[in-house]
C-alpha cells in the first residue's frame, strides 16, 4: 500500500486522460479518473489521492476552481497539484499557479518531463510530511514538559511556599523563566524573630538548575524555623549542595538576616552581584560578594563568615540576580550595574526605586525574553512590632514529658563554635504543652542566652551598644572577644514539673563572670517598650511568671506556667 | 539557537524520492580552545566565548593529552565572555588537576571576565593574573 502513491487525473478528454493514466501506471502509481472539475473534488474527498493532476478547461467546474477546492480540504498537508494544460500565454500559466496550482505540464505530455516533474512534488510532500511529524513530536515533547514543571513547581511549592514572600515590606519580582531554571527566593521568619531571605541562582538552566532548588531550600526554611544563626545555615546549606552536586555544580547565592530588634542585616555573599543598602538621606552602600559560591568547597575550607551593616527603619536592601545585569536590550547591550547605581541614586523617593529598576528592566528586554532568568528583590526595614507573628514550628509532641531535669554546660571552646539554642529550645518544647508558644520560650532562652555570654563571660559593657559604631561595632567587638576568650562557661539548669494542673517550667542561665550588684535594679515592665539597647532582660522579666537574681549576679532564674492542655 | 543542516537523503524503488530528517544532535558555535604543552604544564587557550557550547573542546583540551602536567594554565586573552558554565567548567579542571593541590593559573582576563571570576571569589581556588 504504502508503495503505490496515488494520483488523480482530471480530464474531459478522455483521449488524453487515458493516455496520460498508462503513463502514470507504467510508472508505478495507482491512477483515480475524473471528467470534470466537480468530479475531481468530490473523488478527491473519497480517496485523498497524494498527487492531483487538473486539466484546466473543463465542464461543470473548470481545473482552477477545482484546484481552490482541494486546496482548501487538504488544509495543512501539501498535496501538489499540477495543471494540464495546451495553453502558452504566459498570463495563463501565471493564473494557474496563482490559483493554487504547484507547476504545470504542458500538452502533448512528454513521458521525461512528466516523471521529473513528479519526482520533485514527491520530494516536497515527502519532506513536508516529515516536518508535520517532527513538529507534532515537539509539541507532544513540549506538553510532557510542560506538565512536568507543573508538577515540579507543586513539589517546590509545598517546600517553599510562594506565600512567603508576600509580605508588607517585600517587593518582588521573579521572571517566568527564572521559577524553574534554577532562581530561588525565599523569605522566612525565624524563631529568633529575625527574617531570613536567601536569594539564589544555580549554575545552568533547565533541569539541572531546577533540581538543587528543592534541598536548598528545606535546609534554609527548616533551620530558619528553628531558629539557627545565619552561619550555621550557611554551613549546613553549602555542605548538602558540596555533597549532592557534581563537580562543576553550584549556587550563587544572597542570605540575609534582617534583625528588627538590632536594627542590622547580616549578609552571607558567594558569587552573587553586589547588593545594595538605600537610606532616605540618599546614601547607597553596596555590598560586594565575597565568598565562593555554595556547593563547591568542603566542609573543611568552607569560610562561613558575613557582613554585618547597622540599618534603621525605613531603609531598603536590593539585591538580584546575574540576570538583571545581563538583560540585553535588542542591540545586545547590557543592563549593567552602572544603570542599577544611577537608579538607586536618583533623586525622588527611595520606595519609586524598585519601580523604576522593574520599568527599566522591562524596558530593556522588550517583548523578548531574556538570556537569563531575572529575579529581583526589595526588603524594607521596618520596626519589630510592624512583623506578624513568628510561625510556630510545630514539633513531633504528642508526648507528655513533664517531669524531668537538665544541666546543659557549655565550656570555652563550645561557647567560641556552638549556638545551643534550636537544641535547648527543642529538648524543652518535645513533650511539653508549649505548642503555640515556642516563640516566646525562644526569646527567653535567647535573651538569657546572650546576656550571660556577652555580659557575663565576655564582660561587654552594655552601655557599648549605643556607642560609636553601634551595632555593626559592637558585634565587631563580640567576635573579637569571643575569639580571644581562655576560659568560660554557660550553664542551663531546666526542670519541669507539673502541678495543679499547670506545668511548671523554671530555667536557671548561669554563667562564669563576676556578675553584678542586682539589688538595685528594678524591671518597671514599661521598660520594654523603649530602645532596645539593655532591654533583654526587661523584656524576658515581662515574658515569664518571674525572673529573679541570684548568686552574684551571674544566675538568673526564670518561671514559665503553662495550663495543661491550654492550647 | 542556529540549526545545523541535518538532512539525510534517500531514494526509494519507485522513483520518487524521500527526505528523512533527523534532528541535529549537536549544535556547534564557533569557538576555538586548543592547548600546548611545555616544560609540564599545560597551556589551554580560549577565544571567543567560554560558556556552555565549550564544554566539549574544553574537556578535550585537557582530557586528551597523555602526560600528567603539573601545572595548567588557562589564557582568556581571547576570550571576551564567560558565563556561570565557563565557571563550572574552569572547577571540573581544577578537579581534574587535583582539587586542592591542584596548580591553575588563569591569565590575560579582560576586565569583564576577570569581574565574573571575582564576583565567584574564584582567587580562592585559582591563581589569577
């Protein structure tokens, strides 16, 4: 079947039809006669020959009228068709391949040129027929694609909720090639009260871009929710990617902390553009990367160490990826980050920039696509009590652990590489009926945590913070200390025990300073509503059912009651 | 994306003839990475732009001598763009040079490229001059 190609021949004249119809046998084809216009559309509909062979004067319906017909019925497949025809003019033949006609052959038909002509039509259906099946293939491939990333993008979704990023003080932009060819953004509020934001582009596009998205991003959200320091984060993010990626694999990437409180952002770089810091006075800081990318050193060489810059109400952190630098306008220039300053150092409001940087970049790129995925981001810093709650990590609890004790010790070398409290806080809220108030547990601990560490161990005056430098200083000073530190220790002393009802949690910090003359200080609970500078512990004295003094100073002891089953 | 040629003819018993397509399983871009050995240490030269279309001639460049160099050194100076892959791929001969005790010297950047190889940090794993 597939070896005989079939061809219609339509004619009036039955002399000629014949005789062109032995041809055409002799050559292999199997021949369908028509003797008129009409009758060649109609065999034409039953038998869908391959090849039509139109006299062009004929009766009932002439060969162009027929020639528009079949044309039309065949829609997308090419079915050629060849006029026959003892008309010379050139004006004739002009009109008969304007009416659809593929070629024509002239009367009397010479055998030679027939079977020529033929072989040509053949090689272009043929060829066109091809074309059709690749380009359903592609399309089915394309569909297969398509409904791949969807359920790609459900997975990551449930991962890292898109929700996340939605808040009063982001703004946001995320192109659509940027989702599933390897940008990642994610914003999350951690237990400690900071906001986390990691801003990342793996190497690549495509698949192998998309597929360490998943990993990153469970790390950053589950120890974000935890309530980890930046660093540790940091650690744990590069050794999974150092140890899932292949050689020649990795992220460039943005984490931030913003601490509300502090009123600082804490950067962690690798091979990312430099971002930049925007204060209403006018003044741009731009913070360069400085580390190597995540995923390509070892745990061993890995250097977790980040910025910190002093920030207040009001001022803006932009950063973004490669892809807004290299956004090509349709000579092929660069955005570059030229324009990116000159943007962020333009009169007006700071709040327009986002807008504009967005509007220009558009501009740029035109209707086109871009090269690369483009992901931009601004964060707004604004005060604490502006954030929603912390999200509650829920843990495993359906235990009922409530009557037990703990000494938790740290001595010198822990206290210079460890930060104890997601273990402490866990320890304490498995089995315990604090769901619902893992957040408050964590500001205590964490407010006990430091101020016997810093002021304790460390003896750092608190009066330091407000001095020149502020923060940024000051923390400058605390790495410094806590480097040279020789010896020290921090002691959690915690027991639970239940009682009328209620659960009874008492958390005694201890630690190796000299302490302090406390029988003068006095916790009005309006304190805590003023600077934060030295509020820590007004604040956990607010928190708790008590919090008291003891020692020299270097103890405090606090009570949380919780009613069984209260939440 | 330019598509090469990937026709394939053939003719069938009945005179008509057929046109197979097939799909073109590699794309090449011009580009040029050849490499020289002297005194141990081998030499690869890049021009044009080092990004994904490379990764074959790249690889070839090293993988394809028979002697164990000590050192390696890679010349950009025509070389006027490289992308993240270019990256990757500058890390897969660090790796095949030995990691960390690996000697790769990068030399003649153009002020572009040598900006992308500090926005990596790549001094940290790289001698770059």
């Amino acid at each position: 079947m597939s070896s005989s190609v079939r061809i219609l021949v339509a004619d009036d004249n039955s002399v000629d039809r014949l005789y062109l119809s032995s041809i055409l046998r002799k050559e292999g084809y199997q021949v369908l006669q028509a003797v008129d216009g009409r009758d060649a559309v109609e065999q034409f509909e039953e038998h869908r020959p391959e090849i039509v062979l139109l006299d062009v004067i004929m009766p009932v319906m002439d060969g162009m009228e027929a020639a528009r017909l079949i044309k039309e019925i065949s829609g997308e497949f090419f079915v050629p068709v060849i006029f026959l025809t003892s008309l010379t003019g050139k004006d004739d033949l002009v009109k008969c391949l304007e009416a659809g006609g593929d070629d024509f052959l002239s009367k009397p038909y010479s055998p030679v040129i027939l079977r020529a002509k033929l072989n040509v039509l053949q090689r272009f259906r043929q060829m066109q027929v091809t074309m059709l099946e690749q380009r359903d293939q592609i399309a089915l491939h394309n569909r297969d694609l398509i409904r791949d990333q969807e359920a790609a993008s459900g997975i990551f979704n449930c991962v890292a909720p898109s929700g996340a990023l939605e808040r009063d003080n982001i703004r946001h932009l995320i192109s659509p090639l940027a989702a599933f060819n390897g940008d990642v953004l994610l914003a999350e509020r951690s237990l400690s009260g900071s906001l986390h934001i990691l801003l990342g582009d793996f190497i690549g596009h495509g698949l192998t871009a998309a597929v360490g998205t998943i990993p990153l991003a469970e790390v950053f959200l589950s120890m974000t929710h935890k309530g980890h320091l930046l660093r540790d984060i940091v650690v744990e993010c590069n050794s999974k990617l150092n140890s899932i990626f292949p050689t020649g694999y990795f992220c460039c990437v943005n984490m931030i902390e913003m601490n509300m409180l502090k009123g600082t952002i804490e950067i962690w770089a690798g091979g990312i553009p430099d971002a930049y810091i925007t204060s209403e006075n006018g003044e741009v800081r731009r913070i360069e990367s400085q580390h190597v990318p995540l995923g390509i050193l070892g745990p061993k060489s890995f250097d977790p160490s980040t910025q910190v810059f002093e920030v207040s109400v009001g001022d803006r952190l932009i950063m973004f990826t490669d892809g807004v630098l290299e956004a090509r306008d349709a000579e092929g220039n660069d955005f570059g980050a030229a324009r990116v300053e000159e943007i962020l150092s333009g009169d007006g409001d700071i709040g327009d920039h986002f807008d504009e940087l967005t509007r220009q970049i558009h501009e740029q790129i035109g209707g086109r696509e871009g090269d690369d995925d483009i992901t931009l981001i601004e964060i707004e810093m604004v005060a604490d009590k502006e954030m929603e709650p912390v999200a509650e990590y829920q843990g495993a609890g359906s235990s009922e652990a409530r009557d037990w004790r703990m000494t938790y010790e740290l001595g010198t070398s822990s206290l210079k590489s460890f930060h104890p409290l997601p273990l402490i806080h866990q320890i304490i809220m498995e089995g315990q009926d604090l769901q619902g108030h893992g957040s408050l547990l964590y500001t205590v601990l964490a407010e006990l945590y430091n101020n016997a560490l810093e002021h304790g161990v460390l003896n750092m005056p608190s009066s330091k913070k407000v001095g020149e430098g502020g923060f940024a200083k000051y923390y400058e000073d605390y790495q410094k200390a806590l480097e040279e530190l020789e010896e020290g220790f921090v002691r959690f002393e915690c027991e639970s025990s239940e009682r009328d009802g209620e659960v009874e949690m008492t958390i005694r910090v201890i630690d190796s300073g000299a302490g302090f003359d406390y029988h003068n200080v006095c916790f009005d609970k309006q304190q805590a509503n003023g600077q934060y500078h030295g509020r820590g512990l007004g604040l956990v004295n607010q928190l708790c059912s008590s919090m008291t003094f003891k020692g020299n100073g270097n103890e405090i002891e606090v009570v949380l009651r919780t009613s069984i089953g209260s939440s | 994306m330019s598509c090469q040629n990937g026709g394939v003819r053939d003719a069938n018993s009945q005179g008509a003839t057929t046109l197979k397509v097939i799909f073109p399983d590699n794309v090449d871009v011009p580009m040029a990475i050849h490499s020289t050995v002297s005194n141990n240490c081998l030499k690869i030269v890049i021009e044009g732009q080092f990004d994904l279309h490379s990764h074959k001639e790249f690889l070839a460049s090293y993988s394809d001598v028979d002697f164990n160099p000590q050192t390696y050194v890679v010349d950009m100076r025509g070389a006027n763009y490289l992308d993240s892959s270019a990256l990757g791929m500058l890390l897969l001969l660090r790796d095949h040079a030995g990691g960390d005790d690996s000697k790769v010297e990068i030399v003649n950047c153009n002020p572009d490229v040598r900006k992308i190889l500090s926005i990596a940090s790549f001094e940290q794993l790289f001698q770059i001059h």
